[in-house]
C-alpha cells in the first residue's frame, strides 16, 4: 500500500506587518472590535512587486531544506492559490522555473481557503496512483490585492503568506506503513455562490474584482460543515476524536476554530491557532499553522493531525494525516 508520507514544511510570511491599530487610522474599526470579534491581531502584506509566486517560492525552499530533499527529488507541486500572479499560466508553474525543476508537473488549484486541504487530496491521490513519487504541496496568497480596502467587513480580515509541505510515496509494511495521510473528505456547495466571491474575473468583467463577502452567513456554514466533515475524515479513517494529537483548521476566526475544537471534545491546547498573527491567509493560513506547529515541537512524527478548511465556493473539506 503506498501512502503520502509528510517530510516536511516551511512557511514564509512578507515583511511588513499591519497591526489592528494602524487599519483602524484607515477605515472605522478598531483593535478591540477586531480581535473580539475574530482573534486577530495583525497581518503580513506582501511589498510592491511581492507576489504570490514570490511567496510560494520561500516557502518551497524551506520545505525542501526542512525535509532534507533536494528539487531533483520533487516531480509534482500543486498550489493552492485564489490569487494567482497571471490568469495563466499557473503560478505553480513560475515556482517550478524558479526553484529550477525542469520535470514532473506543477499546476494550480482554486478552492479558496479550502484550497490547501484540496491540494492535499489532489497530490495524495496522484502519488498514489502512481503519476509521481515526490510533492510539493503549497498554498500561497496575497489576498491584500484583492480586498476592498474602503470595506471595514473585509479588509480587516485577511492577509498574505505562503506554506508548503513535502509529500513522498512511501510504500513498506511496520511503523511507515502507519504514517501518511489517512483519509480526505472534499465538498462543494456552488449554491452559495452570493456569500463569498471576488466581483470580477477575465471572463465575465475583465477586471480582477474585489472580494465581497457576508460573514455572518459564512459563519453559519462553516461552523455545521466543519463539524461534518471532520466526522466524515475520522469516519473514512476508522478512527474518532479522541485519537487526533492535534487540530490544525483554517485560521479564519478564532471563534469558528475553537467550536470546532469544543465539538471534537479536544482541549484548547490541542488545537493549533496562528490567525492572530496573520489573519485569515486563505489557502496558506493550514500550511502556516502546521509550520509554527511542526518548528515548536508541538507536532511530532506518529503524531494524529486533522486539517480542515472551508472558504468561497462555498468549498470545504479535511485531511487526517498521521506525521
Ligand atoms: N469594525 C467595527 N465594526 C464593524 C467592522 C469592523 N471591522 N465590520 C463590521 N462592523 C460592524 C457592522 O457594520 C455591524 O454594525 P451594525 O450592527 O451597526 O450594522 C456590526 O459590526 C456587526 O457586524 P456583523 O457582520 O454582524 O458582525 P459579526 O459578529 O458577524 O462578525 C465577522 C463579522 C467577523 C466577519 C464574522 O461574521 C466572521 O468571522 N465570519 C466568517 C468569515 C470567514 O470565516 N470567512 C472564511 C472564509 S474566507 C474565504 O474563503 C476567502
């Protein structure tokens, strides 16, 4: 049996941080209403001429330095990204060029904020199906380029940044047949389309567009499908809550993260949560976590991981992976 055994990660954020304090000089908030309302603290915006791919490149070299593997090895990255440097081609393909790798594939997927637990699934079902050994998995954003900044129910949320993880195929009876990833469980509902989009895009506007959003809506939902689709994932593994070591859920909204948590029946302390850091990232706020995580001690090899994120699409889903 083959399984899609983590080697290692990385993360990078941009230099610059913005603290509550100094968005409430530009629109009308403040870092009270902020952090009750989301855990936030702060965000990293990425520089003029700072991109995506930029991002997802620190990232990736980290990851790789952290697995002790070389770009020869790798011959798959996917990355999840909603704000991609050009319409085409992939962003994933301008970090294949950068990094040097001239094999393999590198393509990216769109899920939003579900985008990392998205790629997650697409690599582990390509390694093992065969079509690669190696994997670079990323989630990358600026989200900071397509927020309406005159809008105090967005623009406070979000933030840019990049992770990534290292996947092998790894096939053997005893202790590495255990580790890897267990299960994925993946989900859409394009039905709710009106609570969380970006208005444009280079077929309908020609434009980028902005992101608009209803959060008390998304709220709603992500709290029930969170709670699913983690029963799900555990379900598919043969598994339940009191087995998971650690819960590393998108980091959105510290509120959302910890009814998660409550649910599963984990203590606070089991439950990894970075968002105060740097706001909601989109696809690269799992890959930060699991990296401020995995550095610190907190995540150890054998250790019971479960990642789970939703975002626009709507579009959730989760991983259970043994580290
Ligand atoms: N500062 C001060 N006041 C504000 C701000 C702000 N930044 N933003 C909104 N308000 C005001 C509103 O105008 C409203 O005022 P009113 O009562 O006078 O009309 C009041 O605060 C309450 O607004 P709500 O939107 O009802 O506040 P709520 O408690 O729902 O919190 C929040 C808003 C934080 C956005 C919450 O709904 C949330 O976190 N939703 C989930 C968002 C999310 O997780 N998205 C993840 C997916 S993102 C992706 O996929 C790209």
């Amino acid at each position: 049996m083959i399984r899609s055994v983590v080697q290692g990660c990385g993360a990078y954020l941009p230099e610059r941080i913005v603290t509550n304090e100094e968005l409430a000089k530009k629109v009308e908030t403040s870092d009270e209403w902020i952090r009750q309302r989301t855990g936030i603290r702060q965000r990293h915006i990425a520089a003029d001429g700072e991109f995506t791919s930029h991002l997802a490149l620190k990232a990736s070299e980290r990851a790789l330095s952290h697995a002790g593997l070389k770009v020869a090895d790798l011959d798959l990255i996917v990355l999840a990204t909603a704000t991609p440097d050009e319409t085409f081609p992939a962003t994933a393909t301008k970090v294949q060029s950068a990094l040097g790798m001239t094999r393999g594939a590198a393509f990216d997927v769109q899920a939003v904020c579900a985008g990392f637990v998205y790629s997650m699934a697409v690599a582990d079902s390509m390694l093992k199906n065969g079509l690669a050994s190696t994997a670079l998995v990323i989630g990358a954003e600026t989200f900071s380029r397509i927020l309406d900044w005159s809008d105090r129910g967005t623009c406070v949320l979000f933030g840019d940044g990049a992770g990534a993880v290292v996947l092998k195929a790894e096939t053997g009876a005893g202790h590495s047949a255990d580790r890897g990833i267990l299960a994925n469980a993946l989900h859409s509902d394009g039905r709710e389309h009106d609570i969380l989009y970006v208005d444009g895009g280079p077929s309908s506007t020609r434009t980028t567009g902005l992101l608009r959003m209803e959060g008390k809506e998304v709220f709603k939902h992500a709290v029930v499908n969170m709670a699913a689709v983690v029963g799900e994932v555990l379900e598919k593994a043969g598994l339940t809550p009191k087995d998971i070591d650690w819960l590393v859920p998108h980091q959105a909204n510290k509120r959302i993260i910890d009814g998660t948590g409550r649910k599963l029946g984990l203590s606070p302390d089991q439950v990894v949560v970075t968002v105060d850091k740097h706001a909601n990232t989109s696809a690269a706020s799992i890959p930060l976590a699991i990296d401020t995580a995995a550095k610190d001690g907190r995540i150890k090899k054998g250790d019971l991981v479960l990642l789970e994120g939703i975002g626009g699409g709507l579009a959730w889903g989760a991983s259970l992976v043994r580290w």
